[in-house]
C-alpha cells in the first residue's frame, strides 16, 4: 500500500510545494502593493510544466504575514485540462488514475522568512490542510505509461531540501471511480492524516520506511455510513486507524444493521431470506492492500483478527422457501465466484457470539440456538488460480460453547481445485453436556422438551459433495426423557400419551445400551434437497444420525 498511496496523495504534496513557491515569489515582490496575479500566473507555469500540462490549477487567495511567518492559501483547485488529457491519451503517456482535487484552506506556521528568500531549505514547523476534497478516476490502459520525475526532480531546481515537522489533513473527502469496474464509486468522508517528520530531499526520494516522505503517519477515518444496494440493511463504522508504513490498520465499531424489526424485514421479502445482524468491536489487518480493495481491483493482505461481536441469524418460517437450486452455493463456491480477486493467508477469530434463531408458525414463537466464546482460524483464503495450484485446501478450524455448555470443534476443510463437485470434509466433536440447555431451541422449534439428558459427546466425521453427504456418526448419552408438545390456545402444552409412548417405546434412553456393550454408531447417507443451503446439509446429516442412535435403528 506504500507505494500506492504514494502515488495516490502525491499531488497533495504537490500542490503544497507549489504554495511554498508562491510564497517565496510574494516576499520577493513584495514591496509592491500586489503582486499575487504573478504569483499565480507563475505557480500555473509550474504546475503545467510538472505535470507535462495535464492539469491546471486555481487559488482563490494567498494571504501572508510576514512578521509571524505564517501563510494561508484559500480555495485551491487543481483539475485535469480535458484537451490535453485526450492529446496524452492518444500519445499513450497518460496514467492509470486522474485527479480532481479541491482544497478550502492551507495553512501554514512558524515559516523563516529569511530562510525562504536566502538559503536553499525550508524548514517548516506546521501545515494544516483544511476541507479537501480528492477524486481519483481509475483506468488500467493498455499501455503502461509511467512517470520517471519524482516530486523532488520537479521541483529540486527551486529549493534543494525542506523540512515539514507536522502535516495535518482534516475535513477530507476521497472518492474513487473505478472505469473498469462499470464506473463502480466509492467514496469516503469525515478522512484526516497526521503526518511527522517530512523530508523532501533527494535521499528521502526512495525511503521505504516513510510515506509521503514522513517518518510517522497516521490515516483516520471516521463515522462511515452506507446502505446495502436491496436496501435491507445499513453499514456502519466508527473508526479506521491506518499506519501506512506497516500497512496495518485498526477498524473499530463495524456493523451491519438490518432496517426495521424482525416483521418488517420479513413483509420486505417476496422469499425466505436469512436476516442477519452483526458487529464486530475491534478489527485488525496486516498488509492489505487498501488503495486496491477499496477501488475494486483485489483484496490481499497478510492475516485479520477480528476480536469480540456478535453474529445473530434470524430465519421466519412464515416466508415461503424460493423454489430456486442452492446447488453452487456452498462457502468455497461463492468465494470462486466473487470477481474480485482475493489472498488473505489468515483470518483469526476471537470471543465472538453466534446465535440463529427460527420463528416456526406451528407454535408462533421463535427458538434460539447459541454459540458463545466462538473462536477460529482460517487459512488459504483465496480464489486465484495460480495460488490454488500450489495450495487446493481452504481450512477452516473452531471452538465455542453450545448454548453456554459443551465444548464444540469444528474443523471443515473446502478444497478450492474441486468447487464443480463442491469437495468438502467435516469434523465435528461435542464435549458433556446438559442436554436441557437446548430446551431453548427444541421446545419452540422442534415442539419437544428435553426433560433430562446427559450428553457424554457426539462425534461427526462427514464428507460431502454438491448433492450428498455421508457421515459417521456416533452419539454417547444417557438417562434420556422428553416431552412431545402441541400448541394449544393458552401456550404449548404436553402431549401425555404420546410423551409415554416415545419415552417407553420408541426412544432408547441410553448409548450404549449397557456398560458392557458397544456404542451404537451410523453410517449416513443424505441426500441433499437442491433447495436447502449447505448449513442445512450438514444438519439434517448428524441429525439423522442421532435420531437413528436415539431411536436404535
């Protein structure tokens, strides 16, 4: 990212030096009442020949004062001269990325006169750059045009170094249109930057260590908001702190909001659509390339951590299912079909909580099932080839606690070079656990209590396929007793001998049998309803298996 928002934010730095040199003209003049049309007719010169007469520029006012050294350039413009963009368009000498920028004020503090007018450096103790505004227009051409002038050979003819301690930009706005991406916009508000220590001279030319020739940055924004395209849900951040130098980032208040309450959304929707609602407090991010992802080309980076938030899912079995194939859209199918190019070698996961609850019309209420200190690590994110040919596998691993209870791993393994056939494998392993605490879930949703139950573990070993999956399934537990329930007019209510006949006849109340017997354990074969998502698969598999062993089938 260093060297893209180099090439990004360089016109800044520009149009900075270039109100230096108006300066240095105006102390020159100065004993004229006033010079400043020169002083502009000369910065228009520069900017001209600098940018091989690309772009031009306007300054509404440059106002100094002298005896405390300190200047203020208000309303400057510096936007590309069409003409000439056609005539380098056609010569292929035109770049990638075109600016539009405004800028309501720049100001300037503890300047030495005497330095400015009599020796070749300029030290500066503070710049603030006030309500700018950035427009960056991309375009990959087919011509690979590259400008061989850095800043400082532009400008090394007028002064030879100069130092900026502090450089503060507020009130920015950054907007990106993406050619390539049918005009894709995205825009930025509520920006500002905290840059130190700034050398332009030719040994800070190609400095890696610093940005935008500073030694320390910082890049803050704050307060984004926006809207889902269906309209359905808002996004919200509250904060993104970039170091450009390490190219890590801290995002702080992520949220995904859906509009309305639960009803609302569900009136919204012509088809079953799951509705979600997540946060996330605290996001890192090492070595992302921001300027690409936010303009649409690639997303790539080192790892992410994401540290503590919810997911909640909420399903209303009053929608009607779509009678549409979900076939093609398992986790690692998806991933293959995003157009944008992604590598991300770790995602890590910490002390989240994920809930999905269902509202089921035969009770007309909701169940809700919990995992609680969910942790997790992802690892070979990606869907570009070249890398999927040195490594196929996407592993995913987790551990959380089922409804605040048992310990619960799972490990899924997507392999990226089969996503046609949709190859995936499962393990999942289930700690003791006190089988009421999914009452919680069973009595709305399943229409059944769990009177008691002591679950020892549950096992799951499952490979699966577009269309099926097979697992073997071994389910340890004893002393179970359940209720079957109805919905009656004052609530859900008991069935008394139906509740017998289950628990006397039907289900076996332990596994295994006796202590001197085996565990009973399944083969599972299930076939997939094309309809169903790749979550219910998985389900509707371990939960054959444990009803097969509760039932000793």
């Amino acid at each position: 990212i260093q060297k893209l928002m180099k090439s990004k934010w360089k016109i800044i730095i520009f149009i900075i030096l270039v109100i230096l040199l108006a300066v240095y003209l105006y102390l020159h003049f100065r004993k004229s009442d006033d010079f400043e049309p020169q002083i502009k007719q000369k910065i228009a010169k520069l900017v001209n020949k600098a940018t091989n007469g690309l772009y031009k520029i306007d300054i509404g006012k440059i106002q100094i004062d002298i005896s405390n050294g300190g200047i203020e350039a208000q309303n400057i413009k510096v936007y590309p001269d069409s003409t000439r963009l056609q005539f380098l368009e056609n010569a292929k000498q035109l770049s990638n990325d075109i600016y539009s920028t405004t800028i309501k004020s720049i100001s300037i503090k503890n300047l030495s006169v005497i330095d400015l007018i009599k020796g070749k450096n300029i030290d500066i103790n503070e710049i603030t750059i006030d309500g700018s505004s950035i427009k960056i227009t991309h375009k990959k051409r087919n011509f690979n045009y590259i400008d061989t002038l850095n800043i400082y050979e532009k400008i090394s003819s007028e002064k030879q170094f100069y130092n900026i301690k502090k450089l503060f930009f507020t009130n920015a706005n950054l907007t990106i249109i993406n050619q390539d991406k049918n005009n894709l916009t995205t825009t930025i508000n509520n920006l500002s930057a905290n840059l130190f220590d700034i050398n332009i001279d030719s040994s800070s030319v190609n400095d890696s260590t610093r940005f935008l020739f500073a030694k320390r940055a910082l890049i803050i924004v704050k307060d984004y908001k926006s809207e889902t395209p269906d309209k359905l849900y808002k996004i919200t951040v509250d904060s993104v702190s970039l170091k450009p130098q390490s190219d890590s980032a801290i995002v702080f208040g992520i949220r995904l909001k859906p509009n309305g309450t639960k009803d609302e959304f569900s009136k919204k929707l012509t088809y079953l659509k799951d509705r979600f609602d997540l946060s996330i407090t605290k996001m890192y991010a090492n070595k992302i390339d921001w300027f690409n992802l936010i303009a649409g080309e690639n997303f790539q980076g080192e790892s992410m951590q994401i540290n503590d938030g919810y997911i909640h899912v909420y399903n209303d079995r009053r929608v009607p299912s779509s009678p549409k194939s979900k076939v093609g859209k398992y986790p690692h199918q998806l991933l293959m079909k995003l157009e944008l190019p992604i590598y991300l070698p770790l995602l890590v996961v910490k002390n989240l909580k994920v809930s999905y609850e269902e509202f089921n019309p035969a009770s007309e209420k909701s169940g809700t099932l919990e995992l609680t200190n969910v942790s997790a690590q992802v690892t070979n994110i990606t869907n570009i080839p070249s890398l999927i040919i040195n490594n196929s596998l996407m592993k995913v691993t987790t551990s959380s606690r089922l409804m605040n209870d048992g310990l619960i791993q799972a490990d899924f393994i997507f392999n990226l070079a089969k996503v046609k056939k949709s190859v995936f494998g499962l393990n999942i392993f289930l700690n003791k656990m006190d089988g009421k605490n999914l009452n919680k879930v069973t009595e709305n949703v399943g229409m059944f209590r769990v009177n008691n139950l002591a679950i020892d573990y549950l096992k799951a070993n499952l490979e699966g396929a577009n269309n099926t999956a097979s697992a073997n399934i071994t389910f340890a537990y004893h002393d179970l007793n359940i209720d079957v329930l109805k919905k009656a007019e004052d609530g859900i209510k008991k069935k008394g001998f139906l509740s017998f006949i289950t628990n006397a006849f039907v289900l076996k109340n332990t596994n295994p049998s006796s202590p001197n017997k085996p565990l009973r354990t399944y083969k599972i074969e299930y076939a997939r309803i094309p309809q169903k998502s790749f979550f219910n698969l998985i389900w509707k598999t371990i939960l054959e298996g444990m009803m097969m062993t509760v039932k000793g089938k």
